[in-house]
C-alpha cells in the first residue's frame, strides 16, 4: 500500500502550525494564589493537603494530622476552630485532580479545544504552557489569529470566577506563543 507524505505547514516564527488541524501554543499566567497560602484553624478545606506551620492552640489530630508539629504534612478532616492563638497550616499549589488547573483544562476542553500538550508550571509556579488544537474566528494557518484564539481561551478561563480552589480565575491572562525549535 502507498504512503502519502503529508507535508505540515510549519513556521518557528510564528505561534500556529497546521498539520491537519490548526496547533497553537499559549501560555497561561495563573495568579500568585495558585502557589498555595497560609491558612488558620477554622478555614480549613475539608480533603485539602496541609503543612502545619505553627501549631498555636490547635490539636491537629482532631483535623486529620499524626501529631501538630510544625512540618507535618496531613489531609484535612475538618475545619478547626478558629480564635486567638490557633494554628496555623500552608496549602499547597492548586494542581491536584480537584484543583484551579483540573477546572481551567476542563473548561478550556469544554470550549471545543483539544489539549495536545502540557508544559511544566514556571515562573514560581504560576505559569503554564498548553498547546492547543481547535479554531476560533477566521484562521489562515499563519499565525495571524492566535491572539484572538488566546483572547477567547482568556474569556473561558475568567468566566469561571473568582473562587476557583481559592484562586481567582478573573486575573489569568492567557498570552499566545512562538514555537521553538531546539
């Protein structure tokens, strides 16, 4: 049987290439709340993964923990009690299975758009590359619409709100950008 040789439009200046369907790199700028924060006893999420920072007043074994010594790691079982000297516990980056970057992918999946690739969180953690199959507005395969492809995947992120995990999906920014080749 013959093989056809498909020959992929591929420009490294520009942000899109097409071989069959339209690809485009975008980068995602989370904000800093995506890299986890300080929470005190009584605001606990119930599932969330915690680091005791300071211990206070709280008995930690009651929320889920061996013990309530600062560091260690325990899955919260309930919210704490808040009030003077209670303790206090860092959460974690927001990237579990429940998490701001599950809901972001879903709704970017839900918006019509494949996920072909995932890049690594850089910056501190609060950005990601994705690259994308699907079209938006009038594409030529050239590169002069992934903006607007970046613009609209930036409106489907920010319409889920500004409580997202504890994170505010209304500050991300969703920027297109250059393939490199190495």
């Amino acid at each position: 049987m013959a093989q056809t040789k498909v020959t992929p439009i591929f420009d490294t200046t520009v942000d899109q290439f097409f071989i069959g369907k339209k690809i485009t790199l975008v980068e995602i700028t989370f904000p800093q709340t995506m890299l986890g924060a300080t929470v005190t006893a009584g605001a606990f999420d119930i599932g969330e993964t915690y680091t005791i920072k300071t211990a206070g007043t709280t008995d930690f074994t009651t929320l889920g923990a061996a013990d309530s010594v600062a560091g260690t790691v325990f899955v919260a079982t309930g919210a704490g009690t808040g009030g003077a000297g209670v303790g206090t516990a860092d959460v974690g980056a927001k990237t579990g299975p429940n998490s701001t970057i599950a809901t972001v992918h879903s709704a970017i999946q839900g918006a019509g758009f494949n996920i072909l690739g995932i890049g690594a969180m850089t910056n501190t953690a609060t950005v990601q590359a994705l690259m994308i199959e699907g079209d938006y507005g009038t594409d030529k395969y050239d590169g002069t619409n992934s903006e607007t492809l970046a613009a609209h995947l930036e409106d489907v992120i920010i319409a889920l709100g500004n409580d997202v995990d504890e994170v505010d999906c209304t500050a991300v920014t969703v920027a297109a950008k250059a393939f490199a080749l190495a």
